[in-house]
C-alpha cells in the first residue's frame, strides 16, 4: 500500500505574495509530494500550505520551505491577527494512508532535529510527538509568541527547545509535530466590534469552560470580526454543533452569523456529518455519495 501523510505548514506571511509563491515552489521542487491547496490571509499575515505524499517526502519539502521562510521573513517585523512564533510558525503530519500515528511522530521528531542542527532554528515538538506532556498543546508551546520566546528562551529551563540553539534570531522558532485531521473553520458575524467575537469564543473553547476539543479566537479581520477555530477531533465534537452554539451565543448579543469558511482541507466524513444534522438525514451513510462509491469500486 501507498504510504501518504498530510503535511500542513504555516508560515507568517500572508501579504507578500512573491514570498508565497517562493515558499512554495521549494515543496513542489521534491518529488512524492504535491502541493494541493495554498491559502493566506492578509488580516492574519498567514500561509496555510496543505501537500500530501511520501513521508520522507513531504518532510524534506517541509525542510525545503522552512529554509526559504527563515532568510525571507523576518519576524522582528511581523504583524498579524493569528498567534504565531516563527517564519514556519508549524509543521503537523497527518497519518492518511499505510501510515500510522507512531510513524509520523518519528518523521515530525527526525524532521525537528534536522531543522535544529541544519537551520540553527529551535524547534518545539507537539501532540503526538511532544517530548514533555507540558508542551502537547500548541497553545502552551506558543504562549507569549515570538516576543515572549525571544526574551524567555536563554533564561527559563521551561522554554528551551527539543532541537536547535538555546536562542532566537529573526527566523523565530517552529513547532513540529504529528496529529489526528482536524478541521480550520472560521465564523463570521454581522459587526466590526471584536469584542463579541471574543467573547464567545472564550464561550465555545474547551479550554474556558467551553466545548471539549475545540480551540478558539475572537479575531476583527476586514470590517467584519471572525470566531477562528481548530476542531480537534471533529468526530466527537462536529461542525455543526459547534455552528449552533456560536448562532445562539451570537444572537445573546444581538448578532448574526453571516457566513463560515473552511482554511485548508478537511475529510469528507466531517461534512457528511454536517449534512445529516441540517438535512435530517436518519440513515444516510457515506456509501451513498457518488464519488465515495466510484473510489471504493475502483
């Protein structure tokens, strides 16, 4: 069987689409990967970069963007909505297919040490590869971001990294590390005022008291304001649970979601799911989706 991962990059940089394209280009330069879905956003100053193919492969395009994003971006310099501590601010592996979970954890941590020594980049790993149960979530790992980092990480024990120099230079450090799918879903709401956003995301959060396995910011990003999230494990907390909860929050405050977007790529079990709940379809199955069927025929 083909092995195939997903790996999904973030870089801080969302407004200057030569550097993109550059950042880019240096993963579709490797061979067994293929770049499938690029997406930026300039309130954010973000890249989201989806490829998938060959392990081995898809962590030398990763290593391959992650040189470029160092000598283009500099983060004394960078400003943006989205919490962020490096050039490459990420780097997560998905198991696909004829992966395990085990085997992209030992891609992620030979990955981290490779941009440790090669790059002279810190590195933290996260979920799954997470050296410390401290530093799973990527919340923690990231707190304070580039600027808190760069003042903490030559004098507190906690914040020395997995890899790579005690110290930070304008590259930042990166988080590497290795996660079930999840789904990037933002909500928007008919105001300019950031302030509701944030309160309810503080709502919806799992962290805050709010829906388990949910990760949420209040964000204003071009006239209007976006709840942004990361579900975690969509599976047991679905889409649209968490799309009901932000209306009913929302309309508390007199609002109104205008409309959602996914960021990336997410499986198609997590819409399927969305469409049994809003179309009331009792004994749908996924066998039953005409293109699920031709894949399984094939």
């Amino acid at each position: 069987m083909t092995k195939i991962v997903e790996c999904v990059p973030n870089f801080s940089e969302g407004r200057r689409q030569d550097v993109i394209q550059r950042i880019v280009g240096a993963m579709e330069q490797v061979a067994g990967v293929q770049v499938v879905d690029v997406q930026s956003d300039i309130d954010h100053n973000r890249a989201v970069v989806t490829l998938v193919g060959d392990p081995q492969a898809a962590a030398e395009a990763a290593f391959r963007a992650t040189a470029v994003a160092a000598e283009l971006i500099d983060m004394d310099h960078h400003r943006g909505g989205h919490p962020r501590m490096g050039a490459t601010d990420v780097i997560p592996f998905v198991p696909v297919r004829g992966v395990r979970m085990e085997d992209c954890v030992q891609v992620a941590r030979q990955l981290g040490e490779r941009i440790g020594s090669e790059l002279g980049i810190p590195v933290y790993l996260y979920e799954d590869a997470a050296s410390d149960p401290a530093r799973r979530n990527l919340a923690d790992v990231r707190r304070g971001e580039y600027e808190a980092l760069k003042e903490e990480i030559g004098t507190n024990p906690e914040r020395a990294p997995d890899f790579g120099p005690v110290a930070i230079g304008t590259a930042g450090a990166t988080a590497v590390g290795a996660r079930p799918p999840l789904v990037a879903f933002n909500v928007y709401l008919n105001t300019d005022d950031p302030a509701p956003a944030q309160a309810i995301a503080r709502a919806v959060r799992h962290s805050s008291g709010g829906l388990r396995f949910v990760k949420a910011l209040g964000l204003a990003v071009e006239g209007e304001t976006q709840v942004s999230m990361n579900l975690t494990d969509y599976r047991r907390t679905p889409i649209h649970r968490v799309l009901e909860m932000i209306r009913s929050e929302a309309a508390s405050y007199g609002l109104a979601v205008t409309r959602s977007e996914i960021v990336g790529l997410l499986p198609a079990e997590a819409l399927i799911d969305a469409a049994r709940f809003y179309l009331q379809l009792r004994d749908f199955a996924p066998e039953q989706v005409l293109e699920n069927r031709l894949i399984a025929e094939e």
